[in-house]
C-alpha cells in the first residue's frame, strides 16, 4: 500500500469516527440516573428559609414577592454590589420584616454557602453563574431555583442535572410564563384532550431589547450585550418553549430529539454601536464586533413526530410576542396579538372563550390567581410561580417543572450556537432523563395536598389574606 493511500485511509478513519463521535457530545451521558427527580417529592420544609442572590435588574422583584409569602423567610440577601443588597434591605424593613444577612463580593455567594442553612437559594445574576451557583447551593444542602436559562452549555447543563439527581435537591428553572393564565388555561384544555393530539407547537421570544441593551445604566457592566456577541443563536428559549413543551408532554412521554436554527444576519446592533459611539466613547469597545443576527428561527422534531418552531428577535421594532401556538387534530390556540381557540376554520366568540375560561382554568389558578394578579410580577405569574414553589416545598410535593425540564428548555441555547455555526446543520438534542421520559408522568396543576400556605400583609391597601 503506498504513502498516499495509507494517510488518506488515516485521514478517513479520523474523520469517520469524528463523525460518530460527534452526536455523543450532546449525549454524554447514557447510563441511568443516579436517582429520577422527575416526581420527585423532598421532605416538607414548615418555613422555607431563602436566599436571594443578584439585586439588580430581578432581584428585587423576587425580593418582595416572597416577601408575602408566610411560609418563607428570606433569611439573606447577596449581589456583587453591597449598595444593591442595602436597597434590597429596605423592601423587608418597611413590611415590618427583620433585616437578612448581608452578602457582597464578588465571592460573596460562596461565603454565604457556607455560612447560612438554606432551604431555598434563588439566584436572579447574569447567565453566565445560573449554572455554577445553582450547583453549589445544592451541595450545599439547599434546594435551587435559577431564573432562565438554567445553564449556557451542554456540559454544564449535564452537569446541574446530575447534582440535582446525586443530591436529591430540586433545581427548578424559574419560567414564569408557564403560569400565564393563557397558557394554564391551554395546558389544562390539552390534558383534557380538547385539542386532541398536538401535533404542532410555536413559541417566541420577540421583544424589542435594542435601547436596553446598549444602555449603558442597565445591565451590570453590559453583560447582556456581551452575550448578543458571544453566542449567534437563540439566546432566550424558554419563555416560548416552556409552556408549549408542557403541553406537548416533553419529558413526562415524549421528548425533543434534534433541531435545525436558522438565523438572520445582524442589521441593527452593529449599527447601534457606531451610531453611538459617535456620541460617547464609552460604546468604543462594542464597534467592530460580529453581532447576533436580529432573527433565529429553530425548528424542533420530537420522538413521536410533533413539530415546534421557536423564534428569538430582540432586535427589530417589533410588538411583543411569545406566540404560545398550538395545532391539533381538533383544535387550535393562539395567544399573540390576541388570545383566541378555534375548533374549525374561524375562531370561537369570546362569550364561548369565556366560558372555557370558567370551565378549564385549572385549580391552582382559581386558588391563587387573583392574589397573585394583585401582588404583581407581569401581571401576577411571577408571584404564582413563587407561591407555588413555596407551597410545594412546604407540603413535600412535587415542583411543577423538574431539572430535565429546565435543562432541555435551555439546552436550545448552545443547540441553536451549534446548529447557526453549521450553517443551520441538524443538531441532536440531549435526553437529559436517560429514557425516563417513556415512564414519567406529566405533572398536573391541582393543589394535590397543598394550598395552606398563606399571604401576609395588605398590598395596594387590598386585603389579600388567602381564606384556606
């Protein structure tokens, strides 16, 4: 054999088995877990002991909504900035509530691991430390909920799922648009089979961000808008894909299983940095750099043959959307621009919407809704999910999104980096259940044993005291 064909053979070979290496690297853990979280049920917590970390731009919401929560007790409050964590001080003491412990730093989180016995860290920081910290608090002993996404690459994402597992601790991933009244009102309907099989689901992200992210007094020290020059893809999944995902059942019996992302190119951000820096040099730095393309369009494949499209643009001057579409044999629904279910070629009346708003809105919703919509947190889901989480803590039930479903959620993101970079190549995506997804149960939104926690206070002058 000569020269030349023995290093093409070589060559080949490397290829070949680069090539069957290459899925594995979303798949990198094939054996089962070490323990299913999905169900799972934690010991009842009687007052859930929290901390907060990262006071800046959510921080503080979720400060004062578990603020009203009485099975809660914030017991210690961090961010880099020890001003944030003084503000963030106030919104306690002037409901009459003591002082939590103050941590700042950089490291301040971890000394504050270390120091505090946690029931619940809640972290509200840039991207970059959902992952890290959410690991930490549960070594620690401590049950994690991370605002979205629940991590920025595969690995790490992996690698929050096998803590959780190895630790026996939730991570919940805080989607708040899961507790949309819309969209409870359409995951109950499609348990309830009223649009009989999904086959189709759309979900977005598309929201004008462009003066916020070039605003030099927003984000700490710019870190959203070095994320749009970092990472060319979908970098804000979750709000469209959870609650469609949800409803298609995704990982409690069926399962996402490759995607294909397509993006625009950049048309704005670019020019918004020149345009700016001509005015201020401070926006120097950010000329010249290739930006994230105003438009990704992912399409996703699931195991039994359904189809989802999310889109991302945070760019164009756009009105907001999250789409929230769903298409089955029987029916159909969409939220934006305007909520509406149809059963054949025209919409139903919105006398007739309302009626299914009477008869489908789920338990959990007829409970706290109302509440919920007066405390706040876009229109009351935030405090919704908040309340829920505390309440599931405190009865030992199960959370109603587990770590695979906060994990497959955000795994589009690197996914969508992956498929953009091979000019929209088909990318598999991780089965972070290892198989359970065949036998898990879809976790249904009744009160199921809980609903005793109760709201303190008076907001706006309006006594919200739940009555249980």
């Amino acid at each position: 054999m000569n020269n030349n064909r023995r290093d093409f053979l070589k060559k080949a070979g490397l290829l070949s088995s680069a090539a069957i290496a290459l899925p594995s690297l979303n798949n990198q853990v094939f054996a089962a877990p070490n323990f299913n979280m999905a169900g799972f049920a934690a010991p009842k917590i009687d007052k859930v002991k929290v901390a907060i970390i990262g006071l800046g731009m959510r921080g503080p919401g979720a400060v004062d909504r578990i603020s009203y929560i009485e099975g809660a007790e914030i017991v210690a409050l961090c961010d880099k900035h020890a001003d944030r964590v003084t503000k963030a001080q106030t919104i306690l003491t002037k409901k009459g509530l003591k002082e939590a412990k103050a941590y700042s730093g950089e490291d301040g989180w971890k000394t504050m691991l270390k120091n505090e016995d946690l029931d619940l860290v809640y972290i509200c920081t840039p991207w970059e430390y959902h992952a890290p910290m959410a690991i930490e608090a549960m070594k620690s002993g401590a049950h994690a909920a991370t605002e979205v996404p629940i991590g920025l690459t595969i690995s790490e994402i992996w690698e929050v799922v096998k803590t959780s597992e190895a630790t026996k601790k939730h991570c919940m991933m805080l989607e708040n648009c899961c507790y949309d009244f819309f969209e409870m009102l359409t995951l109950n309907m499609a348990r309830q089979g009223m649009f009989g099989e999904l086959v189709h689901a759309e979900g977005a992200y598309i929201h004008d961000l462009l003066d916020l992210n070039f605003n030099k007094n927003g984000y700490d020290n710019m870190w959203r808008l070095r994320e749009n020059i970092k990472m060319n893809g979908n970098l804000y999944p979750t709000h469209g894909i959870g609650p469609i995902a949800q409803c298609l059942n995704i990982n409690t019996g069926d399962r996402m299983t490759h995607l294909v992302a397509m993006q625009s190119n950049d048309f704005q951000m670019a020019d918004k940095a020149r345009e700016l820096a001509a005015k201020d040099s401070f926006y120097q730095e950010f000329v010249g750099k290739k930006y994230r393309g105003n438009m990704d369009v992912t399409l996703i494949k699931t195991e039994k043959g359904k189809t989802m499209m999310i889109q991302h643009d945070v760019t164009s001057p756009r009105p907001y959307s999250r789409i929230h579409l769903l298409s089955g044999t029987k029916g159909f629904a969409q939220k934006y621009p305007q909520e509406g279910i149809a059963f054949g070629h025209s919409y139903i009346k919105p006398e007739e919407l309302k009626g299914l708003y009477d008869k489908y809105t789920p338990e959990l919703v007829k409970f706290i809704g109302e509440q919920a919509k007066q405390v706040g947190g876009h229109g009351g889901m935030d405090f919704m999910m908040d309340w829920r989480m505390i309440d599931c803590l405190r009865n030992g039930l199960p959370l109603d999104q587990s770590v695979y479903d906060g994990a497959s959620w955000s795994a589009v993101v690197p996914l969508s980096v992956q498929s953009v970079a091979k000019n929209s190549r088909t990318v598999e995506v991780p089965d972070f259940t290892r198989g359970n997804w065949k036998t898990n149960k879809p976790h249904d939104m009744t009160l199921n044993g809980g609903g005793n926690t109760k709201i303190r206070a008076k907001v706006n002058g309006k006594n919200i005291q739940l009555d249980v």
